[in-house]
C-alpha cells in the first residue's frame, strides 16, 4: 500500500494538500479527480446535501479499491477522501488523487477509481431541494447484487 | 435462535424509522433466507432495489448467518 | 473561452486554488493534472530545474489548445499554468484543470492537453544534476515540424 | 534588404551565445530560404533537430518574411 491512503472525514476538503501527499520523490505525475456539490441536476435546484456512509465498510470497499488498483495498473500511491455530513453547493464532496511514473497510468487509476467507488463503496447521497429531499438510489450495477427480495 | 444487529442507512432507514435493531433468528440457512425474512417484517423496503452486507462484506446470498453476525439492508450506493 | 484560463508564472502553483477556478456551478467534476520536477530520471539524479519560455507565443499556444478542446470535448472550463524559472526537486512545473459536467470528458481533455502542451507550447527544460546541465530536446514529433536545414 | 528579429531559447540560445539578434537578409523567398541563411550562419545549430516561428506561429517553410518579422528558432519543446 506504500502511502496510498483512504479517509471519511466531516471537515472540508483540500484538494492540492491531497493531491501533493500522494507524491513520491521519483514519480512524474499526479491525476487528480474532485467532484463537488452541483448546483443543478436535470433542470432542478439543489440547495445543498447530505452524506452518509456505512463508514466501516466503506473504509474497507476503499482499501480493497486501492489494493487492486495498485494490482492493475503501474502506480506509486492513491489517497482517496470522501466528505460527509451537510455539504453547500459548490464544496468539494470526494478527491481521488493517483500519482505514477506516467500519467497514462494516473488518468487510467483515478478514472476507474471513481467508477468502482461509485458503484461499490457504501455511500450514499441526500438531496435537498427548495420543495424537497431525496435519498439518491445509485444505478445498482454491482456484479454481485442480489435481489433475492423480489 | 440467533441474534443478530441489523444497520439501514440513507433510503432503508428512512423507510424502516431505526438505523439499527438486535434481531432474533430462526437459525437460518444462510444469508438470504436471513434477509428474506428481515425484508419480510418490514415490506415497505421492497418498494427499493436493495443491497446486503454480512458483517461489512456485500453478500451474494450464500453465506453462513451466525449470532452476533452485523447484517446492512441498504439501496444501491450513490456516494462519489 | 468562457472563465477558462492559461498563465505563465514564476511564482510556486497552488494546485487547489487552480483546480476550483474551473468550478462552475453546473459541473459534476474537475479533473487537475499537477505535474512536478522529479528527483531521479533514468536513474540520475535531479537538483533542481530551470523552466524557460517563448512567453508570448506559449502563451498563444496554450490559448489555441484550450479553443480546440473546446471544440472537440463536452467541457465547461480549463486551466492551464505553467511555471517558470528554478524549480526545486517535487515542486509543481505545471497544473491542468479540467471541469466538465460528465467526469469521461474531464479525463480525456486533461490528458489531451498535457499531451499536446507537451508537443506544441514553446516552453523548454533544463536539467541540473550534481555533474552536469542539459536542455531537455522533446521528441520533435510534432506534425508540422521543419527540418529544411538538414 | 530586410531587418528581422531573430531570437534563440534554451540549448539554441546556448548555441548560439545569444537570445536575440537583428538581421539583415536579401528577400528571401519565403520561411525555408531564411532560416536556411540563418542556420548557415550559425553551423553549431545543426547538432539539433530544430523547430521554427515566423511571428510567433510555428513555421512549415513557405510562409513570406517581411522586414520587421520575429523568427525565432528553438529544439523541440519540453515543458510539462
């Protein structure tokens, strides 16, 4: 795992002194990946978010994300931190950082980091809008989802 | 019997009103018979497409179910 | 061009800071490249770099690269900034910043444009290692390239 | 005759043991045929696989010089 690290945290993000600790000494690039609160989605206002995590098994979906990244592709180190908690428009929610050698590597990690982390870590999002709130149910495409409830 | 923790969060909690409960089990065969029957004493969770976890792994059905085990009920994630 | 960006300077790269100009309130991601002066290359060992530019047609390069992704990608915003002068061992040379409403179109701009900059910005590197000094020559593979003195 | 703007960056400013110079050259026809006459000038520069600019623009050869123009000459760009 050398440095890679992976965090929840309820504070703001920064997202250049998350990107600078995954840098190693030998290595030429850092791809950075910063998604954050949008003020409009599909036509309608959000006013700000609330997110939540299984946090346990998030930080473990996330090591695992992180070890077969280091498995797949050529890389140095990852971070990853996701927010929780109320976030206002605009603020950062998650930073994924990948440094490697080359940065076809670091484009291809931080892409499919995000991808993985979407679809597997237990996060989930709650939007509030002028005339309501919604949990958001992601688009459930997880190989292993079982649906033995049906 | 066995007992097991069972967690919601997000959309599950909302619909059940707890964020976590101790649950008595028939012992059950494995996972999902287990969630089967938790999904079962509160139907409002079947309007959801829903996820599981046994003790903080996603579970594919097959698994064991033992007391003290942590049990998640949860909707598709939507973090990121 | 909308609130997209391209500078020179001499002064150290918040990789953040650059990364949140590119924000705009409708957009899902942003995408930041920060690449910095790497300590060993090829197994050599780096003290420090100097950054030199053509300023006023890098300038003009960088500009034409940010209208043609524009063009070519689904983009809100881009940033570029790259330093100049001395630069010690893992400091940022250059951040990009890409922010797109769909995080597919954010990567593979970022990524064009490092590769581009790369090719075409008038902007050249000097390394100083304990035993020596040598000008960085690119791989010259730009499309246009004349050899007519040959 | 025509007065030019020459100017030189990184390993051809070294070369050369200047970063800019103004020059006299007959007409030339077009792009090529003043570099041509530069480069002669300056045999040193022909270790290096050389790019150049007319007026801030990189050049392929045909492009016409007028008095006044900034060439410049530089190796291929390294930045990044």
């Amino acid at each position: 795992m050398k440095t890679s690290f992976f965090e929840l945290t309820t504070e703001s993000l920064n997202v250049g002194a998350i990107a600078r600790r995954v840098v190693p000494a030998g290595c030429g690039a850092t791809v950075t990946l910063d998604g954050y609160v949008r003020q409009f989605t599909k036509g309608r206002e959000t006013l700000y978010l609330v997110y939540e995590a299984y946090e346990p098994m998030a930080l473990r979906e996330m090591e695992k994300l992180i070890e077969q990244a280091h498995v797949q592709f050529e890389i140095s180190n990852v971070g990853i931190v996701h927010r929780l908690g109320k976030l206002k428009i605009g603020e950062t929610s998650i930073v994924i950082s990948v440094s490697a050698p080359h940065r076809r590597a670091a484009f291809e990690t931080c892409e499919w980091l995000i991808k993985e982390l979407k679809r597997t870590v237990p996060i989930w999002k709650k939007e509030f809008y002028a005339d309501g709130e919604v949990w958001v149910e992601g688009d459930a495409s997880r190989d292993s989802q079982i649906t033995f409830n049906d | 019997m066995i007992n097991v923790s069972v967690l919601f969060f997000g959309a599950t909690a909302e619909a059940v009103g707890e964020r976590q409960m101790e649950i008595d089990l028939q012992q059950p065969t494995n996972a999902r018979e287990a969630f089967t029957e938790i999904v079962e004493t509160f139907p409002q969770l079947k309007s959801h497409s829903l996820l599981y976890a046994v003790n903080q792994e996603y579970a594919g059905g097959d698994e064991a179910i033992n007391d003290g085990d942590e049990l998640a009920i949860f909707t598709a994630v939507s973090g990121g």
